[in-house]
C-alpha cells in the first residue's frame, strides 16, 4: 500500500486533475440525469468535464518540476477560460481557492483546509443569488467537515473528512431545494464535487473511496448549514430562453460590478468569476442574449462568445429596435468617402459611413435599424475579427439572422456585392459573397507620413507606399510609381479585372497612367476606375 502524501506538489496536483477528468467521464450519464436545477438540461456532467479537461490541459502546458502554485494557478486559469454552465463556473472557483492558498506556500493539511474555505467563499461571492442545495451548499459543508478535524490530523484525514461532508450534504439537497424534492434526486453539481473530492483522497491516500452504494435519490428531509448564506439568497429556478457565457478581460472589480448588476437586471444565475488575474468568466440565463452580450461590451473586451439556447419561444422585439419584415434581406456596407457610398447604395445596400471611427456599438445599432429579418454585413476592414464576432452575436435575435462575411476592403466589398442574389438562401447567397471576396487580392497605395520602418526597409516622408493586404510591399519614389509596382506584383500570379477606387487626394492622372501601365504590360486585363473619396488610401485595387 502506498504511502500517504503529507503535502500535495506540483506533479500530485496534474495528477489529480486527470484522476478527476477520469472521474467525470465515468459519471458523467449519471450526473446529466440527475440535472434539474437550474435548468433541466441534462449537461451539468459534460460542462463539469469539459471545464476540468480545460484545468488540465492548463496543468500539462507548465513545465516539468513545476511548483504547486504554478500549477494551481494554470489549472484555475484553464478552468475559467474553458468553464462550461454554472457547474463548470463553479468548479473553477474551487481550483482558484487552491491556488490562491498554494501561491503563498504548501498545500498541507492546514493550507488544504484554507484552499477549500477560500474556494468556498469565492464560489459564493461569484453568484448573484445563492441557493441551498446546489453544488455551493455541498461545497460549504465540505470545508466546514475539513475545518472539524482535530489538531494534528494529517492530510489524508483532512481530504477524507472533507470528502465525506461532501457526500453527506449531497445526501440532503433535495430538502434544500424544491426542484430536487419534486424529482426525487440529488444535486447533479454536488454529486460532481463529491467525484473530485473523491480523486484528491484517491491522490493524496493511493485509494478512491468506493461510492457505489451512494444513494441519488432523495434523502434525510433537513441538514443545518454550516454558516448562514447572504442576504440575497432566494429560492429561484431560472425561466430564460438562454444561456449566454463569454470571457471577459481589460477590465476591472468596479467595471465587474456594475455588469454583475446589469445582468442581474437582464436574467439570473448570474455567475462571474476570476482567475486572480486579468481575466473573468460570465454567466447568465437571460430572455436576450445579446443585451447581455452588450453589457460585457460595456465592461471590457468580449471574446469566446458562447450561447445556448433553452427554450425556441419567440422573444419580443427590444424597445427602439427596427420591428424586421419577414422574408426581406438587407445588406448592410460600412464605407468611407462619398463615391464609394454612393457605388454601395447604387447596388442596393444600405450604407454605414465611417468616416469617423466605427465602434461595435455603433455598428450594432445599424444593424438593429435595418428592417430585414436576415442582413449580410459588409465591414471592410473597419473592426478586428473579434469585435465583429462580438457584434455578430449581440445582434442576432429570434427576429433576425445577421452574417458578417469576411470582406477586409471596400473593393472586397464591391466583388461580393456583385455576385448578391436575392433569390437564393441568405446562407448560399453569403456563402457566394464571401467567396468572392476571399478571391479578390486587395492593396492599396498610399504616401508615407513620416520616416518609418517596413517589412522593405526604411521609408522617408513623401516616398510612395505599395501595400498588399495590410503590408507595405513597395517603396518607391512617388505614389505613380508605387502603384505601377503594385500592380506588377499583384498581376504577377494572374488577374482578369483591376479595380481602382480612388481616394480623395489622389493626384490628378494617377488613374490614367495606371490604366496605360496594365494596357501596355498585363493584355487582355480589363480595368474599372471608381471615386471612392475615402481618406488615407490614394487608392484602393482590387484584382479579381
């Protein structure tokens, strides 16, 4: 028999966190069955596992040798990263409280009674309205169980004590919690916690306690709590269409607060953790997901965006939002200058000038105004990929399916216009426009501000720049000879039509010349002159 851990190292923590992604994966049926609170969606076991294989992950990308608190930090960081539903948000504030505790020294008897008091804070601060009988009850009599061990007792009577706290509270949650007494069944969150605890004893002793004969049906009528719950509590059970989790970073505690409340006015089971860093992980049941969406904006930076849909009853439309009109399809272009506005407009798309800078608000608000039930977005380049994907989700709604199709130009824009088809299905049609985008190579020529460097080397102020994309390519003397070069190099690999949009201050006869250079050295290559009047770029080319 091995010999019992008296503390638990970096390597004992990796191996905990796959002994307990094993765990999971073995209970996970039994776990989905038993998920009534509080939704009954059947999934509490697949997010337990797949916010424990996110920790784990995180243990393995350390290196070697590495320390307890290095350790416990990656797999909270990869817990909150990756959490899944409130189970999973929940078991990320349990690997916080580790690592908040091992940072500062040994996981031992002592330190481990801490790392589960302080998880068990976190845990309870994280959600807007506790409720007995979850995951957090179970959680909190398992500390309490940790804390009752005499002086002296080593770390494998601390784990155990507070494993078996943890089973005996399961025991009791469905007195705690009317949906769990209705159904007859324990909690599906604690019976996961009591699978973890289970593999830290299994860690730290060489032996996995034997659960087989642990009952899931509903048990002893009432169990004290070990401490009093905040004031907020209330017995509630979420009714919202959506689940709505995305991560959130450049934030900060104040901005966090003030979203918390946001959320809380918008849905329930609202949960938002940290992973004592710079990063936090959202979570709410709410009736419009992207007003929650939006509130993120408002707080930090959004991204790994994830909604899940609980009920298919239509929502009413938001106040102020454009009531759509079944079966109509927009296209929404955001552009610069007054030529290219009226290019985009001629061929029937609603227009979003962005002569000044466009934010993902404004953006959003467009969209909302437009009256189609189904709108394709033209961005051109205006936000980065993440923002429009935030956008993207905040936008959509039962009234309205929105694409943004990946046009990173206004003459990757006016290659998908082009091909628009109304009569086809708003994904085919999208599916066409962006495939032309994507086979339009793009560039641009504009004139250096100042000296600077490039991926070519040192440019002075005045010289002409050739860019491919967002890359200065050519350097050259002037702008003429900048797009002379560009358009050799952009023709090089083959191209039937040039299109140049010209910028406001473009050079008188900068279109002509161009147009004489691919007459006289590309033949057979047919060239579209437009005015864009756009800012900044001299000219815009497209080669398609």
């Amino acid at each position: 028999m091995l010999e019992a851990l008296q503390e638990v190292d970096g390597a004992a923590l990796r191996r905990w966190a796959r002994v307990c992604v094993d765990g999971l994966a073995s209970r996970c049926d039994d776990i989905n069955k038993l998920n009534v609170f509080p939704v009954p969606d059947s999934d509490t076991g697949t997010n337990l596992l797949h916010t424990m294989r996110a920790a784990a992950e995180g243990a393995y990308a350390v290196d070697d040798g590495a320390s307890a608190g290095e350790v416990a930090t990656a797999l909270a960081r990869g817990a909150v990263s990756g959490a899944r539903g409130n189970s999973g948000v929940i078991l990320s504030q349990v690997l916080r409280g580790i690592a908040e505790v091992a940072r500062s020294g040994r996981l031992d008897a002592r330190t481990v009674c801490s790392a589960l008091n302080e998880a068990a804070v976190l845990a309870t601060d994280a959600i807007s309205i506790p409720v007995e009988g979850t995951i957090v009850t179970v959680l909190r009599h398992a500390a309490a169980a940790a804390d009752a061990c005499p002086d002296g007792t080593d770390l494998a009577g601390v784990v155990s004590a507070a494993s078996d706290g943890a089973v005996e509270a399961l025991a009791h949650t469905p007195a705690q919690l009317a949906e769990l007494s209705r159904a007859g069944v324990v909690d599906a969150g604690g019976l996961g916690l009591v699978v973890i605890l289970d593999s830290l004893v299994g860690v730290v002793t060489g032996v996995t306690p034997d659960r087989s004969d642990l009952s899931l049906v509903a048990g002893p009528t009432e169990v004290p709590p070990p401490a009093p719950l905040p004031a907020r509590c209330a017995d509630v059970s979420s009714s919202r269409d959506y689940e709505v989790m995305y991560l959130l970073s450049d934030s900060d505690e104040h901005r966090v607060g003030e979203l918390r409340h946001r959320l809380g006015v918008l849905g329930d089971s609202v949960i938002i953790v940290g992973d004592g860093a710079d990063s936090w992980s959202v979570h709410v049941h709410c009736a419009d997901a992207g007003a929650a969406v939006e509130a993120g904006l408002s707080a930090g930076a959004v991204h790994r965006i994830r909604i899940s849909c609980f009920a298919l009853d239509a929502t009413p439309a938001r106040p102020g939002t454009s009531v759509p009109v079944p079966g109509r399809r927009c296209i929404l272009a955001v552009v610069t200058g007054d030529g290219a506005a009226e290019l985009f407009a001629a061929e029937g798309a609603e227009v979003l000038r962005a002569d000044e800078p466009v934010t993902p608000e404004r953006l959003l608000a467009a969209i909302r105004e437009l009256g189609g039930t189904e709108v394709l977005v033209l961005p051109n380049g205006v936000l980065p990929a993440q923002e429009l994907v935030t956008v993207g989700v905040a936008a959509r709604d039962d009234h309205r399916s929105v694409l943004l199709l990946p046009t990173s130009s206004m003459v990757q824009g006016l290659a998908a216009l082009a091909v628009h088809d109304d009569s086809l299905a708003a994904v085919d049609d999208g599916f066409a426009m962006s495939e032309a985008a994507a086979s339009t190579r793009w560039g641009s020529v504009r004139v250096a501000a100042q000296r600077s460097l490039t991926l070519m080397g040192t440019c002075e102020a005045g010289d002409g720049l050739g860019l491919i994309g967002h890359e200065v390519v050519v350097i050259a003397a002037d702008a003429e000879e900048a797009g002379r070069r560009l358009l050799d190099q952009v023709l090089g690999v083959g191209g039937e039509l040039v299109t140049l949009l010209l910028g406001a201050a473009a050079p008188g006869g900068l279109a002509n010349a161009l147009t004489d250079h691919v007459a006289r050295n590309h033949p057979g290559v047919e060239v579209l002159v437009y005015p864009g009047g756009q800012d900044g770029d001299l000219l815009q080319v497209g080669v398609e």
